[in-house]
C-alpha cells in the first residue's frame, strides 16, 4: 500500500514543474524499509531508552510519543527525523527559503 503511494506522489512530481518528491518516511523506518516504532537514538534525542532506541511513533502512525496529545507536549524523535529529511531534501534541490 504505501509503495503504490509513494510511486503515486513521484509520478504527480515527476509531470509538475518545479515539484519533487521525498520519501520522508524512509527516515522513520528500518534501514531495510520496515515499519518499527523504535529506532535507534541519535545525537538530538533527548529521550533515549536504557537500550539505547526511542520512540518515532506512539500510536502506531503519528509521531508524537504521548498517544492522543495534540499538539504533542513533548520531544519528538519522529517529527524531527520526518523533517530533517524533507529539509535535507529541499537542501539538495537548492531550494533557498531566504
């Protein structure tokens, strides 16, 4: 399902100018492209588990940590890494906010 989405999202891309897409979620899975709600920590996290992971998804599908809290109250591990990704995205195609 998510794979028929995604070619969905780079073929709309694919025939717009000026538009691109990012597989932002790339960034919230496994190195293997499976669904998890742990990965590892990183350097920004500031909620790491004795074993070392955190969590990227409380409810099973949104990134916020605290199930039903909206907006999310506090550090999220998921939302940061979903961004960076599409920021990082943006970097490469010299998309310049300023």
């Amino acid at each position: 399902e998510v794979g028929g989405i995604n070619a969905m999202y780079r073929q709309y891309a694919s025939e717009m100018e000026r538009v691109s897409y990012v597989d932002a979620g790339r960034f919230v899975e496994t190195p293997d492209g499976r669904y998890t709600d742990r990965l590892p920590c990183t350097d920004l996290d500031t909620d790491c588990a004795a074993d070392g992971t955190t969590v990227v998804r409380g409810d099973g599908v949104h990134f916020c940590p605290v199930v039903g809290a909206v907006p999310c109250p506090v550090w999220s591990s998921g939302a940061v890494r979903f961004g960076l990704g599409i920021a990082a995205a943006a970097r490469q195609a010299g998309f310049d906010a300023a």
